[in-house]
C-alpha cells in the first residue's frame, strides 16, 4: 500500500511540474508536503519509476534552477517598491 502510494505521488508531482512549469517550493506548497520530500520524489524515487518522465521534469528543475537568481531579484525589489510605496502616502 505505502509503495504504491509513494510511485503514485512521484508520478503525480512530476506531471505537475511537467504541466505547470511550478518550482520545487511552489509545488510542495501545492501539494501539502515538503519541498525535501518532492525533490527526493522527483529527482531519485521517480528514476526508477519512470526514468523517461524523470527526464522531462529534471530539464525544468535545471531551468527553474538557472532562473532562480532572476525571480530572487524580482522578488526584492517588488518587496522595496512597496515600502517606497507606503512612505509616500
């Protein structure tokens, strides 16, 4: 029962990242579990499940991972835009 449920989730996380393109973090906010739990689904269980599937998701981890610096960035000055924001009122 806990084995098939556990290829089951890989499976299931690894279509959604596929589908939606969604980071490690915002997929395990979708899902409810840990962001430790969907990178060890993903990344080892779903290799040897479904190592074509588990092919497609790491191309968009890797992509997610290039871009990381750039959404960081975007993320810190949406943040100071804001306080500037609240100043000027």
């Amino acid at each position: 029962m806990g084995k098939i449920y556990i290829e089951e989730r890989a499976v299931n996380l690894a279509q959604y990242i596929i589908d939606s393109g969604d980071t490690v973090r915002g997929t395990a906010k979708k899902f409810g579990i840990s962001k430790s739990t969907v990178h060890k689904d993903v990344s080892e269980r779903l290799q040897k499940i479904n190592p074509v599937l588990a092919l497609e998701v790491r191309k968009i981890l890797d992509e997610n991972k290039a871009e990381r610096h750039i959404r960081g960035g975007m993320a810190t000055k949406l943040k100071y835009s804001h306080d500037k924001e609240k100043h000027v009122i």
